[in-house]
C-alpha cells in the first residue's frame, strides 16, 4: 500500500503527506525537480528526467491495488484505474472505472473547444478551502478501503 503524488502542480502535497503518515503509508512525491524534499521518512522523493509524462509513466508502472494515486492528470488517472489503483483528483473527486470514460471523453471535448477558439480565457475554477476539505476526506477513506482490503 502506497500513495503515488503527481507533484508538479499539485496543491495538495503536504495534505497527502499528513495523511499517509498518520496512516504510516509510504508516499512517493514524483515529480521533475525543483520541490523541497521532506524530512519525513515516510516520503520518498522520486525525481524523474525532464519530459513529457515522465513522470506520469514512473506512476503508472508501479502503481496498482491497494495504491492511491493523487493526480489530476486524466491519461494518468486512466492507466491507475485500469492497474487496479485507487485515484483522487486534487478536489477529492474520485476517478473509477465507473466514471473515468466519461471523465476522458470530457476532456477530449474541453481539448477541441479551446483549439477552436484560441481567444477563450481561464475556464477553471479555483482551489478552494472546500476543495482541500473533501481531498483531507476522501484520501482518509481511500487508506481506509486499502487497509481492510490487504
């Protein structure tokens, strides 16, 4: 049982963290430099070479049942589901075998409504308090069904 991070830009690193240690899970922050590393020995640090979705190719070789993946990288969240992975996108959104078709099929939309219009602004909600709360929640969860399923 293990916590994968998709790090670069993820705004919920230091949740995932206290979470997996409170749980005493290992939790793997990959990302392509430039964080911090933590003291906690708990967390290992994986730096991956520049590229494209290196870093999501690191995760999606080794994560699989009993994981979580904490992405919001749908073509990676997609990969975990398929491994037998739990994932959370960083609003506490699960992405299940159940919805990630959709999820995908969304995306590729969103993709050709911005390429069709190259004068669309923004189109994103912010990070809310709210946001952080329900990812707090559903990564606790998430351990939780890990524990009891190993």
């Amino acid at each position: 049982m293990a916590i994968y991070v998709d790090a670069d830009a993820c705004p919920v690193k230091a949740e995932a963290e206290r979470v997996g240690t409170r749980h005493k899970t290992r939790i793997f922050i990959v990302s392509n430099g430039g964080l911090r590393p933590s003291p906690n020995p708990l967390v290992e640090n994986v730096i991956v070479p520049e590229g494209p979705d290196v870093a999501d190719m690191w995760i999606a070789d080794r994560a699989g049942p009993g994981d979580v993946v904490v992405t919001g990288d749908i073509p990676l969240a997609a990969k975990c589901v398929e491994a037998g992975a739990e994932v959370l996108k960083h609003n506490g959104e699960p992405l299940t075998a159940a919805n990630i078709g959709n999820v995908l099929a969304t995306r590729d939309l969103m993709a050709d409504l911005r390429a069709a219009d190259p004068f669309r602004q923004g189109g994103g909600k912010g990070f809310s308090k709210a946001d952080r709360s329900r990812f707090l929640d559903a990564l606790d969860q998430a351990l939780r069904r890990a524990a009891r399923a190993s």
